[in-house]
C-alpha cells in the first residue's frame, strides 16, 4: 500500500511516497523512507510521530493513502513564549 512520510525541519524538507506492506507501522514506514539517515539528531525510540496532524504511537497500524508526519522537539514552552512576546502582560 502507499503512504507518505514528511518532515520539515532545519535540515530540510522532505516528503517521501513508499510502499509498505499491509499491517505497516508508522516507525516501520518512517525508517523506510530514508529520511532519519539525513537527520543527525534522530533517534527512533524518542521520535514523536504523526498521521494527518493526530500523535500516533510507533505500532499503530498504517492504512492506504496514511501520511506519517515526524515532529521535531519543542524548543520552547508555547505559553511561556507566547507571554514573553506579549511582555509579561498579566491580568
């Protein structure tokens, strides 16, 4: 079956069509797709995955057409940077 796997990130972008067998897992597909050997700091064990937007663990099962999403960690706190850019403003 054919999914995508997408990344973007400092390092680049990239989007990656790939054929899986049925029953695929989401880290099965993202190691397929080649993009973690371009990546220096990926690690498969801590890796945040997605499937359209909505977080997945790495054994949930792919379906047709399904386009896997690798998220890069937060830098910052939304909240805090948010605040900050607002200047501290409190009520």
């Amino acid at each position: 079956m054919k999914v995508e796997v997408a990344y973007a990130g400092p390092e680049g972008q990239w989007l990656v069509e790939l054929d899986v067998d049925d029953g695929a897992t989401a880290l099965e597909a993202v190691l397929g797709s080649g993009i973690p050997a371009r990546l220096s700091s990926f690690d498969a064990e801590s890796a945040r995955l997605g499937v359209f937007s909505r977080a997945v663990p790495h054994d949930s099962p792919l379906r047709e057409g399904d386009r896997v999403e690798i998220y890069r960690p937060l830098l910052a706190d939304p909240k805090s940077a948010r605040r900050a850019r607002a200047g501290g403003f409190k009520r």
